[in-house]
C-alpha cells in the first residue's frame, strides 16, 4: 500500500484545501474506511489549528496527552472517524467527528459531560459459544452484551471502557442521522423503512433513503449534539 496522498486525490468528504500543497497525510488502516475518517495529525495541523506543521504536531502527541475516545493516542496517522471524541484535556476542549450539511466530514465542539458518551452503530451480530451474542460496531469494536439490539440499532457507549448505557432501536420516529448519499449530514425523523428502502422527515418534507445510511441517534431526543 502506497504511505503517501495527494491532496487532489483525497476523499470528498475530507474538509481540506486541496491546493496549497501536494501531498497529505494517509492515515493509518484501521477500524473507518478511508472516506469515513481524517489523520489525527491533520485535524490538528489544519482544523483546529494548533501548529503549522506536521513536526510539530509529532512533537505534541509525544509530549501532551491527546486522546481519541478517551484512549491516548500518539500517532499522527491514526484515523479518527464519524462519531469518534477528540479530547484535549490540557486545554480543557472536547470535540466530535460529525457530517456537515455537505456530506464533509467535520469537528464540532462539545461538552466535557458529552465527551464521555459515544454512538456507535451496529453493523454485525456473531453468536459466540456459551449462547452469547457479539455486535459488530461501525467503529471496529466488537462488544459482547446481554441486551436485545438488531442490526442498524445503536449503542450508547460510555468512554473510556465502551460500556453500552442505552440502546436506540431503528424503529419508526426514531431521530436519525444521514451518513452517506446525497443527504448526508442531515437530521430527521424515521417514517418508515420498506426492505432496503426508508422514509424520513425533515424540514416538513418527506424524503427516501436507503436503509443503509441510517445512523439513529436519539430516540424523544437526540443522545449527542448534531446541530
């Protein structure tokens, strides 16, 4: 695999100038697909601002401690993707990986009470010996849980052990959240799901998705701050 990215070349869903410079940084294989997460050492380089350069950046996560959720992390390639909590807890600021309206990929700032929380969308259930089942995240993890969750539900989980607090059925009016397709990045509530197909409401429209890109993020209410 190629250790270098042209900056032309980058996924559209990379919020990033693509003209100043040639290259920039690939992140490390991990958990998120390529379109679905940014380099640790950009997010701080280029969105938060917090260097002008890569060395420098080096030299921080070797010296501060910079953690992505809730785990210290010192490599500037490690992918951070959608829904993943940034802490910065020297500087006492807290953010969360999320979609724009555009479809780009973004940090918003949060809470110091909200930075403990996180959704992660189940993607896979796998029956392990014992009768016990175990879920497949869309961040990579793989959790083993007593509770009752189908695919396409969500679990709140609790940083930094990944505990699951709450689970968020896809169930109709639930809130959901766009993850892919010309909608990404929009907020709704789920009016139906039909097969592949689903219906939700937003802005007092009805528009169709695929069932796919369906991220439930709140039942009454939404878990996480998103607008």
């Amino acid at each position: 695999m190629k250790n270098h990215l042209k900056r032309i070349a980058s996924p559209k869903t990379w919020f990033v100038d693509r003209k100043i410079n040639t290259f920039i940084v690939r992140p490390n294989p991990g958990a998120h697909s390529l379109d679905n997460g940014l380099p640790l050492g950009v997010l701080l380089r280029d969105d938060l601002e917090l260097a002008s350069t890569m060395g420098e950046i080096k030299k921080m996560l070797n010296n501060k401690e910079i953690l992505v959720d809730g785990i210290r992390r010192k490599d500037h390639s490690f992918m951070v993707g959608l829904f993943d909590v940034l802490s910065l807890p020297e500087l006492k600021k807290y953010y969360r990986m999320v979609l724009d309206r555009k479809g780009r990929l973004t940090l918003r700032e949060i809470s110091a009470q909200e930075s403990t929380l996180k959704l992660a969308k189940v993607m896979g259930k796998t029956m392990m010996k014992g009768s016990k089942v175990q879920f497949n995240l869309h961040d990579g993890r793989n959790i083993l849980s007593g509770g009752k969750a189908n695919v396409g539900d969500t679990f709140v989980l609790t940083l930094p052990k990944a505990s699951v607090k709450k689970i968020l059925p896809l169930k109709n009016g639930a809130k959901i959240f766009l993850t892919k397709g010309k909608h990404a990045g929009d907020l709704g509530v789920l009016k139906a799901v039909r097969g592949n197909e689903a219906t939700y409401s937003a802005a007092g429209a009805d528009v169709e998705t695929a069932k796919a890109y369906l991220f439930v993020v709140g039942e009454k209410d939404m878990e996480i701050k998103l607008d």
